[in-house]
C-alpha cells in the first residue's frame, strides 16, 4: 500500500526520470472551486504508484527552495495551486455500484520534494466528473436524461469515499458534454458567474481515522504554554483540527488582532495541529492532514461562523472546502466549538438549519450536511463553480 506521504531526496528524483511514462504527457488544467490543478489519465502513468512522484514533482516545478513560486512548471507557489487529480475509470466491480470513475488527490510539495496522498480536495472534486465525461470514461444517454443536468458519482481513492457531483450538460457532437458556462451562480474568491456544480460527499465520517469523532469525544485540549487550549478533532471529507480565536488570543496576547503570518502565530498553529495530529492517531510530519482551522464568533447577520485556515503551515487565503465541509458537518454535532459558536443561527428556529455560512477571508460560502435518525452523517454538500483553462501536454 503507497503511505500517505512521499518525501524524494533530490538524487532520486533525477534518477527515476528514466521511466517509459511519456514526456510530455497529456494533461488537462482546470479550476474547481478556488483550486487549480492538473488532471491526468490514470492509464498515462507507472501501474506502480510510488514511481508517481518525480513525475508529479517535475510538473508542479518542485521543489522551489529559492523563492517557492514553482516557476520551473504549473504550480503557482501557494497550496490551493499545487495540486494534482489522477482520474482513471471505475472498475467493473465499481460499475456495479453505480460508481463512473476512480480518483486520487496529490498535494504537490513547493519548497520540498513532498507528495501527500493523505487526503481529498473538495475543490478540485467539483471538476472530477467534467474531467471523467470529457475522457470518456463514463457517459449519459440523452433520452434517458430528466433535465438538463447529470450527476457523476466518483471514488476517491484517498478516503475510500464516495463522492457526487451534478452540473449542467448540453448535447454536442453527438453525445453530452458538460456546460460550465451558464451564468448561474457565483462563489466567493472567483470572478464573474458559471455553471452551478453541486458537490456532495457521501457518508464523509471518518474519512482518515474512521470515525467522525476520532477520541470519542467532541471536545478535546491540547496543553501549550502552560496553558489549555480547547480543540475540537473532527473527520468528515478531511480531518481537522479546530481552535477558537478567543483561545489564541489567550496565549498569544496580541495588542489588537492576531497576525496569523507571524512566526509565533505560525508556531503556536503547528504545535496545536500536530498535537491534534498525534490525538487523532495520525501522523503529525504530514501537513497536509490534519489541517487546523481558527473559528470566530459571527460578527454580522450575513454569516454564522467565521474560519481561518492553515493549508500547508500557511495561511489560506479562502477555505480548503473540505475544511469548509468539515465545518458544515462539526456545526451540527453537539458540544464542538462549532456548535457553540453557532448558537445564535439555532435560536429561535423551530426545523434544522440545512446550511451554515462560514465566513472565510475571500467572502462566504454555504456548506450543509445532512444527518439521519441515528445521528449518522448522511452526506455534505457545497456548490462550487469550475472552468477548463487547458487541454494538451505538459513535461516533467
């Protein structure tokens, strides 16, 4: 089984470029959400996964140690623009179940020769079946279609979850193609209206540790200048840790708002979050899982909740939306911090909230999460806009 993160010597990455992988190989760009990355045909790469990496790290133009903007290939020098989809069809077995394609989520390293398969992204998710419909690996009959949207239910190798999404199609050059291009909705951190994708995470508890609650508890804390901090370590779509802006003030005593690019800032967030690590049995030398988010109290009546998030030791400049769905999903269990903070959206409402607005640094999105009889995590949802950018070869 390949671990969740490989770390390459700068040695090995030249000497595994003798691979019969083709160079350049096809590749589609395309935006999901507010994340860009490469698309890549499974059956273009290694059977054996663990010779993925310097493919990976020579596309992205890692590792950049001089000034980590990844000017030498596609990525673009910050987390949500180093990334990686591999996008193969679904197995007979799959087929069966109703699955159309299998996919597996790369995080690419910028200043170091990291590859994280450790978990999902939400944003690039959104374009998984645009990709899939695009390659061919799963189609629609037209007579058989009710509307003027499909959906594609794709596996996510990282989490061995299930994911749909639904969008638009039109008919073209003889069968349905996706539509991106309607104006019919916005999201906050990109430009101008598109075609509205809705992303549904199917049964997202669990989706590392195997419990949506990995200690058993809602609350936890972590002990940190002699002081304890509150956490709470949730699992759904991704793990993550979540700490108020109160409680860092607490120990950070900043004279007026936290500077969350300061080094003590940056410390104190990397030592919550591998204690988090270490709490949820997961490996604390991955950044890319868990990630830590900060909350705060709403502080106007156009959002209940607001987050910060450290995405790769820096800080996001909107939401992972897996975190953002995490959130959706933590809101609703009682006794996290979420919950707490969201008191005021639960008052005097007499049926459930189906969304809650989480106000990021780029704008608000709305993420819901629905929950059956027993208190089970049914699903986790979030619209999301996407666009294809580019479609040909790229060298590594």
């Amino acid at each position: 089984m390949l671990p969740s993160t490989i770390r390459l010597s700068p040695k090995s990455h030249h000497l595994h470029r003798t691979f019969t992988t083709l160079n350049p190989i096809p590749a589609t760009f395309l935006r999901g959400g507010t994340s860009k990355g490469i698309f890549l045909n499974r059956a273009h790469l290694p059977e054996d996964q663990s010779q993925w990496g310097p493919i990976f790290l020579g596309i992205m133009g890692s590792p950049d140690t001089a000034n980590g903007l990844q000017i030498n290939g596609m990525g673009g020098g910050i987390s949500s623009l180093s990334k990686i989809c591999v996008v193969g069809s679904a197995s007979v077995e799959q087929q069966a179940q109703g699955i159309d394609a299998e996919y597996t989520f790369v995080q690419v390293g910028i200043r170091d020769t990291t590859v994280d398969f450790s978990g999902n992204c939400g944003n690039l998710s959104s374009m998984v079946g645009v990709f899939a419909m695009d390659e061919g690996f799963c189609s629609r009959d037209p007579c058989a279609l009710s509307g003027t949207t499909t959906t594609i239910r794709a596996h996510n190798t990282n989490t061995n979850k299930t994911i749909d999404t639904t969008f638009p199609v039109t008919f073209a050059g003889g069968s349905l193609q996706p539509k991106l291009d309607l104006p019919q909705t916005t999201i906050a951190g990109v430009p101008g209206k598109a075609s509205q994708i809705t992303l549904e995470f199917i049964s997202p508890a669990g989706a590392r540790t195997g419990k949506l609650l990995p200690t058993g508890k809602p609350l936890d804390s972590v002990n940190t200048h002699d002081q304890e901090i509150p956490v709470s370590l949730v699992d759904a779509t991704n793990p993550t840790v979540f700490v108020t802006h109160a409680d860092l003030c607490r120990v950070l005593r900043p004279s007026s708002l936290i500077d969350f690019s300061a080094p003590n800032s940056r410390e104190l967030m990397e030592y919550i979050r591998r204690a988090g690590a270490i709490k949820m049995g997961l490996d604390p030398n991955s950044q890319a899982q868990p990630k830590i988010a900060v909350l705060s109290p709403s502080c106007n009546t156009d959002h209940d909740i607001g987050i910060h998030v450290f995405s790769m030791g820096i800080l996001h400049k909107a939401v992972p939306m897996t975190v953002g769905l995490c959130l959706g999903v933590a809101a609703k269990v009682e006794g996290t911090l979420a919950w707490d903070l969201t008191e005021s959206m639960r008052l005097g409402k007499v049926e459930d909230c189906e969304f809650v607005r989480i106000k990021h640094p780029s704008g608000i999105v709305e993420v819901g999460a629905d929950f059956g009889a027993d208190s089970e995590v049914l699903k986790a949802k979030v619209v999301r806009t996407g666009r294809r950018i580019m479609k040909g070869v790229v060298w590594w």
